[in-house]
C-alpha cells in the first residue's frame, strides 16, 4: 500500500501534464485547419519532376 503514495500522485502529475499540452495545442491554433492538411497530402506538386533515377 506504500505504492500508492508514490503512483497516485504521479499519475495525477502525468494526467494534469497532458491536458497542459492539450490546453496549449488549442491555444496556439494546431486544430485550426484540419481539412487544409488532409488536401494538402493530396496535392501533386511534383508531376513533372522525375526524381527516381530514369526509371
């Protein structure tokens, strides 16, 4: 049971540190444009470039 001194607050500590993170990425605007970087991945920006060698 002494565990439990040590792994409940470090849980808590771990828990509070990843909503930190989550509270930060909203603020700074990283969920901003998702549709953006799902169209991006799409975009073929190298039609004619041939960068495989010949092939």
């Amino acid at each position: 049971m002494n565990v439990l001194v040590y792994l409940v607050p470090m849980a808590l500590a771990l828990g509070l540190t990843g909503l930190a993170a989550f509270l930060w990425s909203l603020r700074a605007g990283q969920y901003e444009d998702m549709d953006g970087a799902a169209l991006r991945i799409l975009d073929n920006d190298d039609m004619g470039d041939n960068t495989q060698g010949g092939r």
